[in-house]
C-alpha cells in the first residue's frame, strides 16, 4: 500500500516536472533571451496555447474581428502574442506588411505550422523556401505563362461557364458557392489533367480533394476519422491518381501517341518535359495547382458574386462594359485575352472583392535574424504574421474602407501595398491572373444572362480560411434578350 501511494506521488511530482519543463522551455526564450530588445508590448496568454484560440474565433471575413480590434486598441497596430506554438509578432501595419514581403529570404521566411507540412508535402511551393522554393517557383510561372499564352485556355475557361449558366435555365434559385466550385474545378482539372467533368477520375479526385480542404486546416492529430487524418490520407489517394495518369500519360507519348497527344495543351504535359523537376515535385506541383486553383478562385467568385448582388450601380456598370465587349465579337466569337484586358471595370470590381471579402486573411513568417523596424525590434526565431485583412480595412489607408466601391480602384496609387490577397514579394500566388480571367469570363455572361438576390443572413465567415455558412443562395431573374 505505502509502494503503492509512493508510485502515485512520484508519478504525480514527475508529470508536474514535465509539464513546468516543458513551460519553462517553451517560455524561457521569451523573457531571458530577449533582454534588452525593444519588441512590441502585447500580451503572451496561457502557456503553450498562447492566444491561439482567440486569434482563431470566427468572425465576418469583412471585418478585422474582435480579437484584432481588442488588441490593436490597446497595443498598436504591431503587437506580441503568443500563437501556434510560437511567440509571435503580429502585424496590421501596412508599411510593415510590406517590408516583410519584400524582404523574403533576407530578413524573414516562410514558415508554416508543422501540421500543414504534413498535408501539403515536404515539396509544396507553399511550404518550399530558399533556393528550393526560387527553383520551383520559377518553373510555376514559366507553364503559367505557356498556359496564358494559349487560346485553349481561354477556351476552355468560356466553354465551361456557359455549361454551368445553361444548367441553371429551369432554376429559380442556386447554391452560388457549390455553382462557383463546381465551375473552378473543372476548370482547374482541365488546364492541370486533361480531365473533363464527365471523367470518372475527375469525381474521384473531387470527393478527395473536399476531404484535403477539410482538413487542412483543422486539429493536427493524426488520429482515425478525424478531419486531419483524412486529409494526409486523402493527399494520399490524389497523388495515386495523379501518378497513375503521369504513368499513362507517358506511356501514349512513348507508344506512338504523338498524334493524339500534339491535341493536348494541358499543364502536365508541358510538366512531364520539365527535366529540373524529380517525380514527387511534378506530383506536388499538380496538387498546388488543384490547391489555388479550386479554392481560392472559387471563393473570389462567390465574393464578387456576393457584394455586386447588393450593389445595383456596380451591376448596372458591369453589364454596359460587357455588353460592350460582346457587341465588338463577332456572333459565337469566343472571347479572347485581349478581350479580359478590356474588362477594365471588372478588374476593378474583382479588386474590391478582394479587398473588402479577404479570401486570405494572413501568412506565416519567420524573422531569420534580429530585425529593426522604425522603434522596435523583431527577435531572431520569433513568428511574424503580417495580417492582409487588416491593411484592406484600415479607414487610414482606405476611405469608407468598410464599404464594397469598386471606383476607389480608379486612380489609386500604390496599389501593391495597399492590396495584397495574393501574398507580395516573391511569394505572391504566380497564378492569380488565371484565377481573375476565369472570374472575369464567368461574369461576362453571368450579368448578361441573369440578375441576382442575395438570401437574408448570407455572409462570408473567417474561420479564419473562409466560407459561407448557408452557401451564399441566389435567387435568379432571368434577362429577357
């Protein structure tokens, strides 16, 4: 019995070491380390969870949220805290956003929690820094610029919108953001795979890939059923399919397939002849693809879709100029890239979206060395999360900043540092002009077609990586031609 009350103790006082141990350590950085550096004031919350969990709470994607409001007001625009595991500095300061993206691999890099790393892969152009991530990010925009260059994509992009708007004939209302991912999708798995929606592999990489999102940003526990599980098991799955179609792909080029294949103007076969690349990157560089592609382009969709629904002055803008660049095709004309280049309105509507929606609320950074900034100082090792969403909010930066006007985008200056949704620097998204075509060409004859209403209660929520709760549903009225 006393060997037994003796185990118990001992266990106990062992677990409250471990446990101080691991405090200590995780905190001793944090005041000892850093003794003398003027870093910003702020607030480091509970050991090891930090503030992480505020930092998290769900808020209107068009607003900064509560914990960036409590926290600006009392510290600044730049302030401490202690989130993912990590002290960290936040920043809503736009002249610091924008130091800190110019300054990638130099003063500061990107680093991302673990657990993304664990879905992503090792070789994703998300996770991938220095040399690495310059090589492979050189690759992207050279077979994204092959891509732009070819009237296939156009296209395709055009072809696709009009199925989806055709299927919507005999409808009154529709689920917009399950419509916009649908339409991203096949968009995105045509350009990258040759697959069109009627592909058996096309639903399959689909139903994997809803499971990939889930999880990507969820609890990293690598436990059975759950949403992070699924997603490393989904990633996976996806890159089986992917690797299978390599495989035939390569065995049509190799068994005189030449004929059929000089028909295919995909992104993979411009990949497979990428020599600098090894078999998994050319795989992780196909899933980054699907990644930005479906995503993100999906919900910048829905976010125009969603502000110009309760903007009749925007709507009304938005069909002259598109009326006007149809009436200078010729009847069935496919529309072309000189064409976008005319949607001089659009690509400022799109741009306000952007601003006021916040498809990507932030990044992850870390300061490599010791950094100084006008009175305070970054420390070597320390988090750095430069937050876009609070730069296009900013009443100082923007005018009526909590209102959607796409016209603020006509004469303004500095456009790359007051708008940033695609990242800056050398890390900005190489391919956020495919993703601004196929909104545009989507709205070309979406708003000469239909006019829309918004349902009551629909909203864009940061969770913090964004969604509409009930699905953004719009109610349709037909436009009499």
């Amino acid at each position: 019995m006393a060997d037994g009350s003796l185990l118990i103790v001992t266990l106990v006082i062992g677990f409250v070491g471990f446990v101080c141990g691991i405090i200590l350590n995780h905190f001793w950085p944090l005041f000892f380390n850093n003794v003398g550096l003027h870093v910003p004031k702020g607030n480091f919350g509970w050991p090891l969870l930090g503030e992480t969990l505020s930092f998290l709470r769900p808020h209107p994607s068009n607003s900064i949220g509560t914990f960036l409001q409590e926290h600006c007001s009392k510290y600044g625009k730049v302030f401490k805290s202690h989130l993912f595991f990590h002290p960290t500095v936040v920043s809503c300061d736009q002249d610091l956003n924008y130091f800190i993206l110019q300054n990638e691999d130099k003063l500061f890099q990107s680093s991302y929690p673990k657990p993304i790393h664990g879905i992503l892969g090792k070789v994703s152009l998300l996770v991938a820094v220095g040399d690495t991530h310059k090589r492979l990010r050189n690759v992207s925009l050279s077979l994204i610029n092959t891509i732009k260059s070819k009237p296939e994509f156009t296209n395709d992009v055009e072809s696709l919108a009009i199925q989806i708007l055709q299927s919507w004939k005999d409808k009154e209302q529709v689920i917009f953001w399950e419509e916009s991912r649908k339409f991203s999708f096949n968009v995105i798995v045509k350009q990258v795979l040759g697959l069109t929606p009627e592909d058996p592999q096309s639903a399959s990489i689909l139903q994997d890939f809803l499971a990939f999102m889930r999880g990507l940003i969820s609890i990293p526990l690598y436990i059975p059923g759950t949403p992070y599980a699924r997603a490393v098991q989904a990633r996976s799955r996806i890159s089986t399919t992917v690797k299978a179609i390599i495989e035939e792909r390569r065995r049509h080029m190799q068994y005189g397939g030449s004929s059929d294949n000089s028909k295919r103007n995909d992104f993979l076969e411009i990949l497979l002849g990428v020599d600098t690349l090894s078999e998994d990157e050319k795989v992780s560089f196909v899933l980054d693809s699907l990644l930005g592609g479906y995503e993100t382009t999906s919900l910048l969709m829905a976010m125009v879709v969603f502000f110009v629904g309760q903007s009749a002055k925007a709507l009304d803008q938005l069909k002259l100029e598109h009326h006007n660049v149809r009436s200078m095709k010729k009847k069935g004309e496919s529309l072309n890239w000189e064409d976008y280049k005319k949607m001089d309105f659009t690509q400022k509507v799109i741009n306000e979206a952007l601003r006021f929606g916040n498809v990507v609320k932030f990044v992850h950074r870390k300061a490599l060395k010791d950094v100084k900034f006008r009175d305070y100082v970054i420390p070597a090792g320390w988090m750095v999360l430069p937050i876009f969403s609070a730069v296009h909010l900013d009443p100082s930066v923007h005018a009526d900043a909590l209102h959607f006007n796409p016209w603020r985008w006509e004469s303004d200056e500095q456009i790359c540092k007051k708008l940033t949704p695609f990242g800056g620097g050398s890390r900005c998204c190489p391919g956020f002009e495919l993703a601004k075509v196929e909104v545009a060409f989507f709205l070309h004859h979406l708003v000469q077609k239909y006019s829309w209403e918004i349902e009551e209660g629909e909203q864009p929520i940061a969770y913090p990586y964004v969604e509409f709760q009930k699905g953004l549903t719009i109610r349709l009225h037909q436009i009499s031609t």
